[in-house]
C-alpha cells in the first residue's frame, strides 16, 4: 500500500504512542487476565511494544510491508511477539489462538469498505476470548459530516522537520477521498511525498448496532484516549467492548 510505504520512516515520529494510550492499555491489562494482545493494523508495532516486554503473547498484522518490517524490528527481542503481513480480511486467520484483547486503532478501519468493517467486528468476535475486549479508535465521521471538515491539524514532527498534512473531500456519508502530503525535510531540496486513498467512514450508531449484533456488551464510547466523555462534538471516538 503506497500510502502507508511512503509514510513508514516517518510513521513512529508522527504517530508515537502517547502516556494517555498507554495508562489506558495499563486500565484495560487490569481489567481481566489477559495472556494474548492482537494488533489490526499494527503500523509500526509501537503499541504492542508496549505489552510484549511484560510477557504478554502479540500478533501484530498490517498490509504494508515496509511497517511489517519495521515492527518485528521493534519486538525482535520478544520471543511470544509475532508480526505478519495482512488486512482485517486476515483477522480469523491471523488471530490464533484466541487474544484476550484486540486492539484496531489509528483509524484503520475506514480503510476497508463498509462490508470489510463489518466482516472484521465479526471476526473480531469470534479471535476473542470470552471476557476479552476490543479496543478500537476512530474519528467521528457523524461530527466530520455535519461540519463538512475538509482539512486535520497539520501533523509536525521532529522540530518541523517532517510535516504531514490531511485533507478530506466528501463524496457522501460513507465515502471521502482522503489526501495526504508528507514533507521529509533534507538539506535544500525537501521530499515531498503526495497520496490519495479512498475512505469509508463508520457512524457511532451503525458501529454500536454492528458490535451489539456480534456479541459485544459493555460498549463504551469516549471522546479520546483520556476517557473523556463521547458528544456529538467529539473529533473522536475511542470504543472500549466487552465479548460476551
């Protein structure tokens, strides 16, 4: 996937894993015995690096290569951390045996359409553990819609160094065409990376219907990762679901 190939010596700079994402993994390691952590999307690894030095068992998988690469460089050192090349399409395939919890995160899952997300809240249910949970982000496309946002806070990274710049164009509810301009600046004459990519937004209704038709209770929507409450003017939206 050109996108993310293009972003992947960037990635960990513009996209790290914050004190908030992790004291939330910590509240959700607390919450039951979790042996097993499962990554849709992983990107660079960066958050399962957080749970393999504890001992915890990872499987990790993404459709780019080059992230793949970068993230079983990350948990080389972890002997119970696998990685592998693969969508959410690989998610009953990859995920074996069970996880007590499966992370998708980042807004990957707009990136499939709307039949793909569904499949993976369904095969999500069936890779985790009874008692297990589900920890997805997203943005809230029902906020981005109604305010026609066509333009994200421009991404900085490395004092200006690198700039990721994010631009929507909506073709409707449930399409936008989704721009990016990655700028790597390096001596005089800056790379310039430019992508287009389709996304396929998912409503906070149509995901809740979806995760109460697969089995899922406790569904818990947030406004970020601090836990904040979710409203209809939240950016967000942070879903924390328990398997039945």
């Amino acid at each position: 996937m050109a996108f993310y190939t293009d972003l992947s010596e960037a990635y960990d700079a513009l996209f790290p894993v914050s004190d908030v994402q992790r004291t939330l993994f910590d509240k959700v390691l607390g919450m039951g015995e979790i042996k097993r952590v499962a990554d849709a999307g992983c990107g660079s690894g960066a958050q399962l690096a957080h749970f393999a030095p504890a001992g915890i068992s990872c499987i990790g998988f993404d459709p780019d290569p080059a992230l793949v690469a970068l993230a079983r460089k990350k948990l080389a050192a972890f002997p119970g951390a696998r990685v592998e090349v693969g969508g959410f399409a690989d998610t009953a395939r990859l995920v074996s045996p069970a996880a007590g919890l499966l992370l998708c995160l980042g807004n990957s899952l707009v990136h499939v359409p709307r039949d793909g997300s569904d499949r993976f809240v369904s095969d999500a249910s069936k890779v985790i553990v009874p008692g297990g949970w589900l920890l997805l982000q997203i943005l809230n496309y029902e906020f981005m819609f109604r305010h026609q946002v066509t333009e994200l806070p421009l991404m900085s990274a490395e004092g200006g160094k690198i700039e990721f710049r994010r631009r929507y164009t909506w073709e409707g509810p449930g399409k936008v065409r989704f721009r990016t301009v990655l700028r790597i600046a390096e001596g005089d004459e800056p790379r310039i990376f430019r992508n287009e990519i389709p996304l396929y937004p998912v409503l906070p209704d149509e995901l809740w219907e979806t995760l109460s038709r697969e089995g899922f209770s406790q569904i818990r929507y947030y406004g970020d990762f601090a836990c904040s409450e979710f409203t209809p003017e939240s950016e967000a939206l942070v879903c924390l679901a328990r398997k039945s």
